[in-house]
C-alpha cells in the first residue's frame, strides 16, 4: 500500500502527460484527470475525470466472455449524446429477475470477495516484509505469483458481482 500511494503522489505532481493502463478503479479515480474508453466496434471515446467519472458520464463494461449473449440481450449498450437539453428521457429499465443458478451466485458473491480480500492482504504484508526478499528466489517468485493470480481472480469476483447487481437491477 505505501508503494502505492508513494506512486499516486508521483503522479499527482507529475506535469507531464502520460498514459496509463490499470484495472485498479481506486487509483484511477485518484490520479487520472481523462480516460479513454474502448467502447467496443473500434469506437474509443474520450471522458473527463476517472472511473467513477466515467460510470456517471454513462460508461459502461462491456460484457465479459463468460456471460454470453444473455447478457448481451439484458443490457442495452450506454451511448452518448451531445445533447443537453432532450426533450425525451430513454424509459427506466425494469430490474429483471435473476435465475436461481445466478442469484446463489450472487449471494455468495461478498463471502467469496471478503476471502479474496483478506487472502491479498494477508499476501501483500507476507511480501512488504523485508525479509521476505532475503528466501530463495524460487519462494518469492511463487508467492509474488499466488499474490497476482489472487488479485486477478478478486479483480473478477468484483466485476461479476458488479454485472449480477446491474442486471439484477435492470442496469
């Protein structure tokens, strides 16, 4: 954590431009002043601010792989109008009732990314021990290993619990 915040204050003093690619939304929202979002079918569109800026601008993820053409149906893409003043407002959406199969997947969704969650940062303490560079190079490779591959599969349980909350609220 003190190297990351070490490199946030680096890039909030930085004067210079630069681009950078995270999946960190935290940080994102903490020291990137635009983003550029791939929005799918070759369009990349410039928003102003992070990531949470970007979600109220209207971006959105597109589906993952793994949610197939379901979700692609459930959820109509986020478009950007140039438009201030409309005199037509796009109807809310219903939220849809989730499938048994994914409602257990969701409920047991916070459980899953609590124990992700303190698995990483039982992992990131092991590895900020300076001791922990001094064990045999293997050791740390594996360890350095099991912390990025626990991040990822947080990273993933986040996302999933993200989209079952968007379609189950008809987002």
């Amino acid at each position: 954590m003190e190297t990351l915040e070490l490199l946030e204050e680096l890039l909030l003093n930085f004067e210079g431009t630069l681009l950078l690619v995270s999946h960190d939304r935290t940080f994102m929202d903490n020291v990137v002043t635009s983003m550029l979002a791939f929005e799918g079918e070759g369009v990349v569109r410039e928003y102003v601010g992070g990531y949470t800026d970007w979600i109220r601008q209207g971006g959105k993820l597109p589906p993952a792989p793994w949610e197939g053409a379901a979700r692609q149906n459930a959820e109509p893409t986020a478009t950007v109008t140039k438009e201030k003043h409309s005199a037509t407002a796009a109807p809310a959406q219903k939220p849809v009732k989730l499938s048994y199969k994914l409602q257990r997947e969701l409920d047991a969704l916070p459980a899953e990314i609590e124990r992700l969650e303190n698995n990483v940062e039982a992992l990131e303490q092991e590895a900020a021990d300076p001791a922990f560079y001094q064990q045999d190079a293997s050791d740390v490779t594996a360890k350095l290993k099991a912390l990025e591959q626990t991040q990822q599969a947080l990273d993933a349980a986040m996302e999933r619990w993200m989209a079952l909350e968007a379609m189950a609220n008809g987002e």
